[in-house]
C-alpha cells in the first residue's frame, strides 16, 4: 500500500466524498486521527460538510466535534438539524458537553438537554453548576472506580465494560461504600498484579486529590507536579466527583501563559481577539488612562526642572534615551524574577541574595552604557559635561531600575496583592519618575560647569 | 487507621528515621508518591539523607531521584558512594540517566557509565550525542514495541512482563523486521478487544510521529495538538527510535512559555535565575547597549526641534508622558497579536481585519486621552494651547501605536525571521521615534499659535 501524505490524503478524501462513496470515505476518514477528522471538517465547503454529517453517525461526529476549538464547535452544532445535534451531544464526555452548552442561549442549550438520557442531563447541569476555571468546571464524570473489595482479575473485566466510555482508564479511583475516594491504582500495576490479589492491597491509600473549588491553575501546578495523567476531584466530604485530565491541564498553562503576557503589558484581561474594537478599547483603555496619570507626574518633575532645562536645552533630548534604557533594564530583571518564582528556582536561592546580583548586574550593565555616552555624545553632540550628566545619570538610573524590576514582584508575591501591579508598565513608570529626578538633580547640581 | 496530614506524616517519618527504625521508615515512606518522596529527601540533613540511602536500595532510591530537579540531582549523586550510584543509575529511565550525565563532569560521568551494562550504556550515549532541544535529546528509550502478527493476548502477556521498565505502557508501538515503526495500539483499545485479534487488525496505521532532529517546541505543539500521552520519534528511515511523554512536554511548554517573557522584554536568552552577575550582565547589555542607540535616535529628532523647544519649554515636560502611553498601547496590540498568534485564533480571523480592528481600537483610546488631558493640563500647567498639541499627538500616536504594535509581530510571524525584533523594547522604540516626530511637528506648525 502506497502511504500518502497529509495533503494528498485529504484530498483523496474530498474526491470521495464528492462522489458521495459513502463506504469508501467513511473507511479512510475513519482510519484518522479525531484531531485529523476535525481539521478535515471545518475545512470543508458547508454543502460538503452537509454530506460528511449524513455518512456519518452521530456517535462517530462526537469524536470528530470533541477535537474542534469551543468556537467552531459553536458554528458547526448550528449545521446540525435538531435530532442529530441531541444524539450527537449525548455522546460527548460530560465536560466538553457542559462547556459547549454553556456557550449557547438558553433556548439551545435547553433543547439539546431535553433528549439527552435523566443521567447524563444531571450530570451536565452539574458541570455547568461550578464556578468558572475551578476544577469542578474543568473535570469530567466519566471516570473508572473500583470497590477495594474487588480483585484484579475482577477489576480487568470491569475496565474492559466500562473503557469506551471513560475518558481515561489508565488510573482506576477506589471508593467505599459512600463512593468517597479511598485509594487509587495504576492500569500499569492492576496488569502486573496476580489475577487474584485485593485492590485493597494493590491501591496506593495516600492519594493526591484537588477540591472541585481549587483554581484551575492548582490543579495544573499539581499535575505537573506529580507527572499525573489525570487528578481525581473530591466534594468536601470526600466523595470521589471527576476526574481532570492532563490534557485538560495542558490547555490551561498554556492559556495562564498568554494571559501573563497580559499582565507584562498592561494589556490585562483584554488580550482576547475575538472581542469587537469598542470592546476591546472599553476593557484596554483604563489601564492607559491610569498609566498616564502616573505619567503626569513625569511631567510635574520635568516642569520642577525647568529652570535648569531653559539653560541646557539640550538635556531634554536625552530624556527617552536615559528612560528607555532604565525601562529596559528594569523588565529585564523582572523577567528574571518572574521566571524564577514562576518555575519555583528563586525560593531556594535566597531573596537578598538575587537582589544583591540584580543590583551588580545593573551596575555592570550601566557602567557599559555611561562609558559608551561618553564617547559618542561630544563627537555628535558637541557637549563633554552634558555627556557627563548623562553618563553619570545612567549608571545611577540603571542600578535602581533593576533593584526596582526585582523586588516590586517579589513584595507582591510575598504579599499576594494584584500581580497587576508588577507588571512591566508600572515598574517602567516608577523607573521613569526614579530617572528623571536622578538626571535633573545631577544636571542641577553640575549647572555652573555646563 | 488514623489519616496523618502531610506535614505529621513528614514529622512521623523524620522520627522514624532518627530511631533508625528500618522497618517502619521504609513502610510509611514507600507509601509516599515519588514526589513527595524527593521532596522529603532533599528537605532532610545532609546526615539523615545518609541513612535514608541506606534503608533504601539503589532501585528505590532510583524513584525518588528522578522526581528531583536537575541541579538537586547533581548535589545528591555526589553524597552517594560510587557502588551505590552507579547501580542506582542503570534503574534511570535512560532520558533522566542522559539528562543527569550530561550535567557532571567527564570523569564523574564515564565512572557511572563504566558501571552500567552495555545495551543501558549505549542508549545514555545515543541520547547524550542528539542536539540539546530536540525530540532525540527529549526522548526515552524505555517503550513498548509489538510485533503485527501477534495477538491481542499475546501482546498483554509481554505487556505485563515489560511495563515494570517501561515509561509508559498505555500507547504501544507496532513495528515491522526492520524496526520501523508501522502502527501504534492505545492499551485500552487493547484491552478491549478480543483475545485472538491480530495486532495487524487492531492497529492504527496513520501514526503521528515526529522526527529524532525535530525541535522540542514542534512536539510539544504536536503532543498538545492530538491530546497524546506520548509521542513516537522515528529516524529518517522511520526505524522507531524512543517515545517523548506528555509529562516532559509540560515542562518544555512552561519553559518555553517564560522564555516568551524574556522576548517581550529583552532580557532574550538571558532570564535564568542561576548565573553569576557577571554572566548575566554580559548576557544583558547587549540588548541594553542595543536599544540605548536606537535611543540615540529619539536624541536627534528632539535635537532637530532644539527651536520649538526653546520657544515653549513646557512641551519637554510631556515628552515621558506622550512615550509612555504610546509605548503601553503599542504593547498592548503586540500582546493581543502574539496571544493570537499563540493560541492560533488569529489566522482564522483575517489579518487586515485584526489590523483594522487594532487601528480603531487605538483611535478610541487615543481619543479617550486627549479628552482628559484636555481638561488637565490648562489645569495643572496653564496653557491650553499645550493641551491642544498634546491632545492631538497622544490621539494620532496612539492610532499609530496599535497599527505597529499589530503588525510588527504579524510580519516576523510571516518571515519567519528572529522574533527578538518583535519584542515589546524594539516596538516601544519604534513608536517612541514616531511619536516624538508627530508631537514636535505637531507643536512646530501651531508654534505662531502657541
């Protein structure tokens, strides 16, 4: 057999569907990856995708639907006529169900709740129920308890019942008698077991478990934590609810990571894409408004200044050069910090001690620029003793700013306030202010050798 | 039986130990997730660690050592007596033995080779020899291989006898007489098949799998793209060389991730938390001393306008101010456009449109600033005819800001060139040129006004 590649492939399978060769599509498409399935179907024409819903049954589009993005699955359930969206949805697992209907208006959602089975309705509605990114929101009911009075050989047969409709089977929860969660066993040492061992005896009983109201980012940090492929939730008493699964998770550190570049830039909360210009303008402008307040107080020091600037005029040109580089110099160190809390390296090594270095280094890096002033601002400029302030005010400058980019995150950390505030913008505009009164008061206090 | 929290349970093993009750230490502490293991080992005494090597055999201590961070690592193999660590190694699972070697010195790491067996030996070497940051360097070696023609049944027997060594044994890879790789069987499609099913029959023959040189970002993308556990990694020739996990991929997506923070604020290459300042500082000026001359460029332009400047001084007050906000707007795109870019939502949603949509939303903030600083600045510093020029520049800038912010990222992403240049500094330089020239040509032709 010839192996095709990807695009070959898929156009191999758009001819077929075009001739409407029912059984010879379905045995190609349905060789792919659901990943791949989905990819092939939002490509498609809508008429053509009209086609693919008829040759395939609603059970088969759940697996293709479950690996579209919420967004497209939104557009595509919409293609759907009523019957089969309903069929369709009660094969999906309960957490993309609930997140799906969570999407819709209340009229949609409610009728495809309607013909789903008492059970599965109950257990959506529950979902949907949680706080939005707890891990009662994220987690899925489709998971595999096991009674401790069981043995393996027994367990085995149950996995094998219950595998194709669990979302995972690779660890098996224990529960009592009050389904609460006493013990969990790996399929890796279930299979390993004699056939008749206790999974009383095979269960590991000190079991990691979040809380259905723990923080999505908790239950990622725990995941990556434990190397878990999934994390079993527990109400407050103990009973076993769901299960999030790493692939869940992954999803969630990757967004927590883009919304930090949110919060570098100012841009917090207000970095989605799918919002109109107005809205993002209503959420985007109070964080500028509120930077140029504090960016008034830049000019309050100018303006305290101007004595001294009316006889230098030249000083005002170095002013974005000197607030530039301390600004930089300063998110590079809160970069560092940030990183280092953010992969828990910087608690073992002692806080002083990264603030002494950052210190050093911004002396460093400022000694390097002031030398480099030196040398070019007389050749373009015209001017040693200007050069002079400058040089001496970048040093200075460069040495605070990282001492500020460093510590603003690490008091915010200690006190747990709004990260917001460590945010790049806001430390550039201490720096700014740090700067500019550094520049002006060196600047005054050589005026007569100017 | 009583259920002890985690820190009694820590504080009741620490008793164990000290009473050097063997029996029961070993009992309680083999109860523990490996995890927790080594984070009770590396939280003891130098002089406890001692005795735990001791009440713990090579294999077990193995377990724990592999939940410890690389550098803890490299202090605990050097505690260990050479017998001991040489054997505790060859229990490595060959990806953490390569990890670990790679990080001693030469004769450190030959003695440990030395004493491991050749096949192990040889597969810590072939890892060691990938290029750092590629499926080859990421990969284990300890994976399951099935042959076609072998059944259902078959198949679980040798699961059984190999998953005590294998990394995971929930996807298992199919291979023909040439070891290439030809198909992939999830476990639970294994365990719920009939016993005399040919794995011929049962596999899926469209395998995703990634190339040994390809780069670690690539499969993180791929495994996170198709929800795996774990990934194949072939050769050329498609002979199936080693698996990469999810749970190596996690760590290599939030690495990645804050590496992304050092992107947005120069600090490239340059956030890690455990290098000298003197190191840091060598890694750091260089985009510090880089920026700083485009700085010089925003000297020159207020130069060219020394005029204006001399005539109204009041306008140098607002230069930080002007900057300022348009560097914050500019980022703010650059943050929407890389979040975009990140998650994939931007291509979907047509550039020029996600362009024009940046363009109104920068106008709609502009126009915010200029209403209040309208009303402040004749306020606060007397002159309205100021308010005017600074009014106008900060609306103009800031509709300039989005649309550079927007789409400096957007050609790097299309060129594929270094993204360094699209970090938050460069286009905050960029704007702050621009908005320096509309601000002083702004206030130069109502200069007769002023």
């Amino acid at each position: 057999m010839v192996r095709l590649n990807k695009e070959d492939y898929a156009h191999h399978l758009i001819e077929l569907l075009n001739k409407n060769e029912n059984h010879l599509f379905r045995e190609s498409f349905l060789q792919l990856h659901p990943t791949d399935q989905a990819e092939y179907c939002i490509n498609l024409e809508k008429e053509q995708r009209q086609t693919l819903y008829h040759m395939l049954d609603p059970e088969e589009m759940a697996n293709v639907f479950q690996a579209l993005d919420l967004h497209e699955q939104k557009d595509i359930i919409l293609e759907l006529d009523q019957p089969y969206a309903s069929e369709m949805v009660t094969h999906l697992y309960t957490d993309d169900a609930a997140d799906l209907l969570s999407q819709l208006n209340k009229s949609e959602a409610h009728a495809l709740l309607k013909a789903m089975d008492l059970e599965d309705a109950n257990d959506v509605y529950e979902l949907m129920a949680y706080p939005p990114k707890t891990a009662g929101a994220l987690m899925t009911k489709e998971f595999i308890s096991l009674a401790s009075s069981h043995n393996a050989q027994q367990a085995i047969e149950q996995l094998r019942e219950e595998a194709p409709n669990a979302e995972t089977i690779y660890y098996l929860y224990v529960v009592n008698e009050r389904e609460q969660l006493v013990g969990v066993v790996s399929l890796r040492d279930l299979l390993t077991a004699q056939s008749n061992e206790v999974i009383q005896n095979l269960m590991s009983s000190r079991v990691v478990s979040v809380d259905s109201v723990t923080k999505q980012e908790e239950v990622a940090k725990i995941i990556k934590k434990y190397n878990f492929l999934a994390a079993p939730v527990v109400s407050s008493d103990g009973t076993l609810l769901g299960i999030v699964t790493v692939d869940d998770v992954i999803d969630v550190l990757e967004d927590e990571a883009t919304e930090d570049l949110g919060e570098f830039t100012a841009a917090r909360g207000a970095t989605d894409i799918h919002v109109s210009a107005f809205t993002a303008a209503k959420l985007r402008s109070p964080w500028i408004v509120l930077l140029m307040f504090f960016g008034l107080l830049t000019a309050g020091v100018i303006e305290q200044f101007e004595e001294t600037l009316n006889q230098i005029i030249l000083l005002a040109a170095f002013i974005p050069l000197l607030m530039g580089s301390a600004g930089n110099a300063g998110t590079q160190s809160l970069a560092v910090v940030v990183r280092g809390l953010a992969l828990g390296t910087l608690e073992k090594k002692g806080l002083l001690r990264t603030l002494f270095k950052e210190f050093c280094t911004g002396m460093m890096i400022g000694f390097i620029c002031a030398m480099t002033l030196l040398l070019i601002i007389p050749i373009f400029y015209g001017s040693f003793m200007v050069a002079v302030v400058v040089g001496i005010s970048i040093f200075c400058s460069l040495s605070v700013a990282t001492i500020v980019g460093a510590t603003v995150p690490l008091i915010i950390h200690k006190l747990k306030i709004d990260p917001a505030f460590a945010s790049g913008p806001f430390i550039t505009t201490v720096n700014d202010i740090l700067g500019l009164l550094i520049y002006f008061t060196i600047a005054t206090s050589l005026l007569h050798y100017l």
